[in-house]
C-alpha cells in the first residue's frame, strides 16, 4: 500500500502551477503512504554547451539518513572540483551544479568525509528530494507548491520490504535523469540483486524497488527504449506491481499481470497525470474533460512532452 505519482505537463503555460498541482496529487494519497516519500522534479537547466566547450551541467542530488552539515560539504566539494560549483539546499539535502565529468571526484569527496551521504540522483534537468514523515507535512516543509517545473514524479511509501530511511525512499534513479517509483513487491528481488551484483551493479538500499530500477537502467544501457526496457522488468521479475517511470522528456506507467496495485491516468491536451486513486487526480485543472482511464495489465503506456 503506497502511492505513486506522476505529472507530465505539455502546456508550457502550466509550468509555473506545477508545484501546486503536485502537492494536490501528493496530498490525496499521504495515507497510502505515511512513513516517507520521495518527489523527483524535472525543470530546464541550461541549455547545452556548444560543441567542444566544457561539459554538460548535471544536477547531483545529495541526500543522507542523518544530520549533515551541508555547507562544509559543499566547501570540500569546491576544493576538490573547482569554485565555481554550484550548491543549494533542496529540500533535506543539497543539490550540486556540476559538469556530468566531476561526479566521480563527487563520490569520493562523500566517501572520504561523508561516507553517510549518497548521491540521490544525477541529471540534466533532475532535482530529487526524499524524507522521512508524513507525504503531506514534506510538501509543507520544503514549499513544494512553489515548485515549477514540467515534469515531477513522487511517491508515498508504506514500508513492508525495508527500513523506514531517506535512503529507502522511491524514487530510485539508477542512471541520469531516470526515475522509478513503485506500489507492491517483488518475490525474486534478492536473485535479481545477486544476478545484477554479479555483473559490477551496486546499489544504495535493500528495497526490492531499487532492483527493478537498476535493472531497467541496464537494459537501456544495452540499448533498449524505454517501453522495451519496462517489458524486460515485466519478463524477469515476479510480483505485483504498478511502476511510473520517468526519464527526462518521457513518463510511462505499467502495471503487473494481474492488475492487482491500482492506477489510473488522466489525459488532456496540457497534461498528463498517473496516480494510484482517482481522487488525487480530482483538483486538477480541466480534468472533468480528460480522457481518464485504468491501464490494463502488461500494457506499457508512455507519453512524451
């Protein structure tokens, strides 16, 4: 019993209502799902460098289970890779403005000084805030309604696989600007880990989520879509399931064989909306006129922005 959620905007005229369409949705399902969650929000960066310039800019996403002093990491960050680093707090964690090249030095600033923080998620256009505490009290706390953006995916978790942490939190994102969040279990999750382990894929947590996720980032890596990769997560893993599934220009949501986690989804000309119930589609703007609709089982629905 959780909740999950996505929101993929093609009006650009929405943007700046993103956060407060969002916090509507969240809202809904905050008993679905009231030990922790997770929001990954898309928004345009800079735009891409000319050709042979310096590298992409990349948000790093920095989060931990304890207290952290975030300004000293940021200093350590800035020795290692240069002054001009970006750095600001975002929600409980910080968020780094870096080239995509330094998240390794990144990584082994953490693992000398703060071996407790661990890279959210990374991306182009991803930011990722994850805590622990009621859905509801989250978006409070962190402004989420001011947010904009043009695409945002959270989750409300009801913990039954793992531990009650930030770092257990969905969404997982197991390569740049791919997020996955998830309501149900999967039975093999343990052999899938071991299968992955053995081919040099690390992971963060012992949710059974984060499995699927770094699965789906090694099949696009070996050149599938994404609607082939979330097929193969279908293929090899038992369970039951609803996934929303985001990467950067592009949402898709399937559900298990048997239909048997909920989902329903919301079209119009400006947005797109997945959630768990009805009732956290029901504030949104326009929606008495969407196309509203259950997928089907083992249907893989994905829209674009």
């Amino acid at each position: 019993m959780c909740g999950v959620v996505g929101l993929l905007l093609r009006d650009p005229a929405l943007e700046p209502r993103l956060g407060s369409m969002l916090v509507s949705m969240i809202e809904a399902l905050d008993e679905r799902g009231p030990d922790s969650s997770g929001i990954a929000l898309y928004a345009d960066h800079r735009p891409p460098p000319p050709s042979g310039a310096d590298p992409d800019p990349t948000w790093m996403s920095l989060g931990a289970d304890v207290a952290v002093d975030w300004g000293a990491v940021a200093g350590a960050v800035r020795r290692t890779c240069g002054p001009d680093i970006g750095a600001e707090r975002f929600g409980a964690g910080l968020v780094l403005d870096a080239p995509e090249t330094s998240l390794a030095d990144v990584r082994s600033v953490l693992a000398m000084g703060w071996p407790e923080v661990r890279v959210l998620g990374t991306g182009r256009n991803l930011r990722v805030l994850k805590d622990t505490g009621r859905p509801t009290a989250t978006c409070e706390r962190y402004g989420i309604t001011e947010w904009q953006g043009y695409l945002a995916v959270a989750h409300t978790r009801m913990a039954t696989e793992s531990a009650v942490t930030v770092l257990h939190s969905h969404p997982f994102v197991p390569t740049g600007d791919l997020c996955v969040v998830h309501n149900g279990s999967f039975s093999n999750y343990a052999t899938m880990r071991r299968r992955l382990q053995s081919e040099g894929v690390t992971f963060d947590s012992d949710n059974d989520s984060e499995v699927a996720a770094r699965f789906l980032a090694t099949r696009l890596a070996a050149g599938d879509d994404l609607a082939d990769a979330t097929r193969w997560v279908m293929k090899e893993m038992d369970g039951f399931f609803t996934l929303v599934i985001t990467s950067g220009e592009e949402m898709s949501v399937v559900r298990d064989a048997f239909a048997c986690k909920p989902a329903v989804v919301a079209v119009t000309a400006g947005y797109v909306a997945v959630a768990s119930e009805y009732r956290a589609l029901a504030e949104l703007p326009g929606v008495t006129e969407a196309e509203v609709f259950e997928p089907q089982p083992e249907e893989v629905h994905s829209w674009r922005r």
